[in-house]
C-alpha cells in the first residue's frame, strides 16, 4: 500500500498535521458518545432499585446534553480537517497531473488515447480523493471505536459476554481481506472500461462532422454501444461482489447480536450482571454495528483509491523522453537563430524506415530556408527536431553552433514559433488565441502580426472583431482562417526562429504573395524556415532543400535549381500548367508519370521516373483540392494582377496565382492567360 501511495509522500507529510488532529477529533468523538451507554445503564439500575432521584436524573439529562454538543463539535472539527485536506489533495494532484503531462514528449502522446488520460485525471483522481476522504475516516473510525467500546465492555460489563459478541470479528477481518483484493482488480477493469467509453465520445464529439459527412452515425452508435455495455457488464461485475460483501457483514452482526441476547439475558436471569450493566452492553453493542458496517465500505473504498492510483501511477512514473541533462549549459539565456545540420538521420521509434537520412545543411542566423517535396520526404520531422519535439542524435543538429542538448528546453522553445500542418485554436477569443505566448502584446502589434498574416480582411468581417469567439479547435472559421490566425499567432511571438510547416496551404494565391511579401520583410530579422507543397511558397529562400524519402535529392536557390532543370524545376513547370489549364494540367501530369512527354512545354528531363510524375500527381491534386482553379501569371508582358483578374472572371475558381518560372528564351512570351 505504501509503494501504491509513494506519489502522495510528499503532501502527506506536508499535511500530516492536519490529519493528524482530524484523527485525534474522531477519538473525542468517540469518547464522547461511549458516555451515554454508560449513563442510561446507570440510570436503569436506579430506576430498577427504586432509587431515582430528581437531582441525579436532571444532572444525568445534562451530562449527555453536553455529550452530544461535545460529539457535535469534535465531529465538524473532523470533517473539516480530514475532508478539507481531501479536497486539497485532489486539487494537488490534478494540478500535479496536469503539469506532469505537458512535460511528456510527443512520441509518449502517440501510444496513449486522449479519452483514457481524460477519465484518469478525472474519475480516478476522484476515488483517490475519497479515499483520503471517506475511507480514512470510517478506518480510523472504526479502529478507534471498536477499541474504546470493546475495552469498555470488558471493564466495566463482563469479559465472558464481550468475548462472545466480538467472536465474529476475526471472520469480518478474514471476509475483507480476500474480498479486497478482487474488488482492487474489478475496479480496475471497470476503470479501464470507462476510459474507453470516454475515448469514444471524445473522438465522436471531436469528429462530429466526418461522422455526419460520411453517414456512419449508425456504425459509431452501435460502438459506442458496445463500450458502454462493457463498462455496464464491469459495473455489475464488481457490484454483485460489494452485493454480496455488505451482507455477510451484517450477518455476523445479527449472529452477535443473537448471541448477545441469548447469553446476555441468561447472565441477566442468574444476576451474575444488573439489567442497567445489560442494557449498557446492547448501547454498545449497537454502537459496533456501524463499524462491523463501515469496514466494509472503508476496504471497498480504500481498495478503489489504490487500484485508481495505480493508474495514475502509469502516468506519473512515465518520464520525459526529452529534458534538460548533463549536456543542458544553464548558462544559455539566449539564442540568435543559426540552424546547423550535420549528417542528421533519425527513425520513429517502434518504424524500421528512416524518415531523414544524412541530412546537412546551414541557415546563418536571419537566413531563410525552404523544404519542398512529396508527402513522407520528412519535412515535418525535421521542424519536429528542431522543435525539440523529438531527440536527434548528438552531434548533428546544432544551433548557433551548439548541440540542440546544451540549449535548456525553455529558452529553446521560447526562442522558435512554430506554425504547424492542422493549426490548433483554443475555444477562445481571436485575441485569446493571439496573444497565446505572447500575452504582454501590445495593440499596435496585434495588428501588425493580423496584418501580415493576411488576416485583416477577415476579422473586419466579424461583428466582434478581436473577441470573436472561434469555438472549439476554431470550428468557426474556415480552413484558410485557421491558417492566417495561427500565423499571426506566431508572427506576433517574435521568436528568433519561425517555423511554417505547409503554413499557407489553405490560402488564396492573393493571400499567398501578401504573406510572402510581409515574410520577406523579416529577412535578416528572423531565421525562417518555410516548409510546403508549392514551389511559390519557397523560391524567395535563400535556400531551398528538396526532399525525398528522408534524403536531400536537390539543393540551391530558386534559379539554381530551376536552371538545374532536376525534380524542383519539374515540380514548378507542373504546377504552373496545372494552374494556366487544370484539365491540359492533370493530363500532363498523368502523361508523364507514364512516362511520355507531356503536350505543351516540354520540361527538361521529361523522361522521369513514375515516382516522379506520382509525386506531381499528388501535388497537382492537392492544389486542385485547394481550390486552385485559375490562370497563370502572363508570360508575354501583360500585367500579371491584370491578367489574374480576366483568368477569374471566366475560369471556374476563385483564386489566382502568380509563379514565375525560367523558361527556354524561345517559349518565352508564348503563352498566355486562358479564359
């Protein structure tokens, strides 16, 4: 029990005195009701000799007046330090839970369900609290009555007769001991069974509206269904145990008091004891049935707490893959921004594929940095390592030319803002979700970060402006919203380093070149890196890495690589034709990967594999899905926001996007803005 409890050590001792005089009050308690046996018993042997007085019964009157007052007061004064501390505890260990949590690492989170961690933090951590509540006091209760009115019964009625009622308590002890142990484990199987009941509703409710898209009410229900009939069958599992438990108690209550009477009234008849001692045995006797009842309760209550603290001891002794150590230098306050790759290779625990490969680069502190390439190439694992999300090996990712492990997890984490692939709103305000890890920001620069994020036309929308309320995970806004606010988020941080991880996939091509323009403006300021699908988002990088299969296939800047004529420069004619003509687009696309020149201009090394042209497949998708239905800019002198302006009027979607792209100086001019 004790190495069950080992997490509450230390507010235990810190609040030993306070049980420690709740404890103390339940023994006055207890003293004070052992009087009224004592004094009807002896008001009886008066009675029966005909001794009565006035005095003494009106002094007997308000002796036990004053001990029930006195019984009244030691027991608010117990209920207040025992249920006090009790509640005090529950709150020190979620809140102890709660900080434990945030300090676990990404990959820890992978193989735990939301739902289950939820109904720990809550349900358990409950049955903890009544344990130190309800459970102590009917413990000591129980102990410390059953003492005094035992020892109280020998001394002052007969040995013979106390001996006989109290036979059945060694069967009591007997009965809770092995009727303890299975309740431990089939509360805990029913514990179990409510986390996945609340893992159920809690991805149901999350994903409400896929449930609703794709018509599976029906199928989510009967699973539900199914879960919850478990924790039912759980449920009932242990209750026709505690069924069964309380009533053997009260049987061997009855068989004492059986023998009691049957004993008690033969003592009485040969006059070895008074009828006053007589009825002062069967107070006390009564007085016995509440902790002959309790202990039950106390062992099924006791056992709940320890079996749910064992759960939560999981969680507690689940420690943080990644922390300060031995490498950790407190001395760094600060960092400038330089990201240093060298050879960095890196594999999920539990995969066998490496997601990065031998992967080197440098971004000079206020360098910009561009990641492009196909889903899986492990863009979002390298800002994952960089984040600190999780562990690279030593020696291969540096900043500002130290180890990642020698920069404390505080300033490294205050020093990065990071804008990732699904953005998380919290169900606050705009202005809330602004200034989270930013909350001294000023107005004049809550403006400026909505400004740059593209975010200014859409809040004018809102009636409430800053103090819309954008609801659970953002569902009021739209996908491209999300996006700009949690840009903003970030923009409004400051951080040394900014990371957007496909940060601009859901935008406009207008908002698209606002963005850019305004992140152009932090060159030199901010060390950026810009990981994306399209080729417009990355080619004012100073460097652009392509990635593929966790290795780097191409690296350079924009017209380096367009002039390398390689996978980047296929990737940006395909995209391009994709958004002059979706249809001509797709078809070149399907035309490639099967590996035929496609019709229109030829790219250089139209011969590429099929992995290839699949990789261009997937991305000219994913700008179809976007939306992205418009014209190119015009090649051929034309005024390329004018040129965007005819294409919409008459193309099928509502976005234009302006991508220059090197040309063979023959094609140049060729081509034109389709309607």
């Amino acid at each position: 029990m004790r190495r069950t409890f080992r997490h509450l050590g230390p507010f235990l001792r810190e609040n030993r005195h306070r049980y420690a005089w709740g404890i103390l009050f339940i023994f006055l308690a207890d003293v004070a009701q052992l009087l009224t046996p004592r004094l009807i018993g002896g008001a009886v042997d008066r009675l029966a000799a005909g001794a009565m007085e006035p005095g003494f019964l009106g002094a007997t009157a308000a002796i036990l007046l004053v001990a029930a007052a006195l019984t009244f007061l030691f027991r608010y004064a117990w209920r207040m330090l025992i249920f006090g501390t009790a509640r005090k505890l529950e709150y020190t260990l979620r809140d102890r839970l709660f900080r434990h949590l945030v300090t676990l690492s990404p990959g820890w989170y992978d193989r735990h369900k939301v739902g289950d961690l939820m109904a720990r933090a809550t349900n358990d951590i409950g049955a903890v609290r009544f344990a130190f509540g309800g459970g102590v006091v009917m413990f000591f209760d129980t102990v410390i009555l059953v003492a005094l009115v035992v020892g109280t019964m020998i001394v002052t009625v007969d040995l013979r007769l106390t001996a006989l009622a109290t036979a059945v308590f060694p069967m009591i002890a007997l009965l809770s001991r092995r009727f303890g142990r299975e309740i431990h484990r089939r509360f805990k199987d029913v514990q179990a069974a409510f986390g996945r009941v609340t893992e159920r509703v809690q991805e149901n409710l999350s994903g409400v509206r896929v449930v609703r898209a794709y018509g599976i009410e029906a199928p989510e229900e009967a699973a539900f269904d199914a879960a919850s009939r478990e924790l039912l069958e759980k449920n009932l599992h242990l209750i026709r145990l505690q069924a069964l438990f309380q009533p053997l108690v009260q049987l061997f209550v009855g068989i004492a008091m059986f023998v009691v009477l049957l004993y008690g009234g033969r003592l009485v008849l040969r006059q070895e004891i008074t009828v006053g001692a007589f009825v002062a045995f069967s107070a006390y006797l009564m007085m016995l049935v509440w902790p002959m009842r309790a202990i039950g309760w106390a062992i099924n209550i006791l056992e709940r707490g320890a079996a749910s603290m064992e759960r939560l001891n999981a969680l507690f002794d689940a420690e943080p893959e990644i922390r300060d150590d031995e490498r950790t230098d407190p001395a760094i306050r600060s960092i400038r921004g330089e990201i240093a790759a060298r050879g960095l290779s890196f594999r999920y625990p539990g995969h066998e594929a490496a997601a990065l490969a031998d992967v080197s680069f440098t971004v000079p502190a206020g360098g910009t940095l561009g990641i492009i390439g196909p889903t899986g190439s492990g863009k979002s694992t390298l800002a994952a390592l960089i984040s600190r999300l999780y562990e690279a090996p030593d020696e291969t990712l540096l900043i500002d030319g130290r180890p990642i492990a020698a920069i404390p997890l505080s300033v490294l984490r205050s020093s990065i803002a990071v804008v990732p692939q699904e953005p998380f709103l919290f169900s606050g305000t705009i202005e809330e979700n602004l200034r989270f890890g930013a909350e001294d920001a000023a107005p004049e620069a809550i403006a400026w970060a909505v400004e740059a994020a593209g975010f200014h036309e859409a809040l004018e929308r809102f009636p409430d402006g800053l103090n819309t309320v954008v609801g659970e995970r953002g569902v009021m806004l739209s996908g491209g919203e999300k996006q700009r606010l949690a840009l903003a988020r970030a923009l409004l941080r400051r951080a040394p380093i900014l990371i957007l991880d496909d940060a601009l996939s859901a935008v406009d091509a207008r908002t698209e070149r606002h963005i850019l323009a305004r992140l152009r403006e932090l060159r030199g300021r901010q060390t950026m890196i810009i990981i994306a699908h399209r080729v417009s988002a990355v080619m004012f990088a100073d460097e652009i890495l392509v990635l593929d299969g966790g290795r780097i296939v191409e690296r350079g800047s924009h017209l380096e690589l367009m002039q390398k004529g390689g996978r980047y420069a296929r990737l940006a004619r395909l995209q391009s034709l994709a958004l002059d003509d979706p249809f001509d687009g797709a078809e070149a696309v399907k035309t490639t990967a099967e590996g035929s020149p496609p019709t229109g201009p030829a790219p250089s090394g139209a011969g590429q594999s099929a992995a290839d042209g699949a990789d261009a497949v997937q991305n000219v998708a994913e700008a179809a899905e976007a939306g992205e239905n418009a014209a190119g800019k015009a090649d051929a002198g034309e005024d390329g926001e004018d040129a965007a302006e005819t294409a919409a009027a008459g193309a099928p979607g509502d976005r234009t996007v302006s991508l220059p792209v090197e040309r063979p100086a023959e094609r140049a001019g060729e081509r034109s803005v389709r309607r």
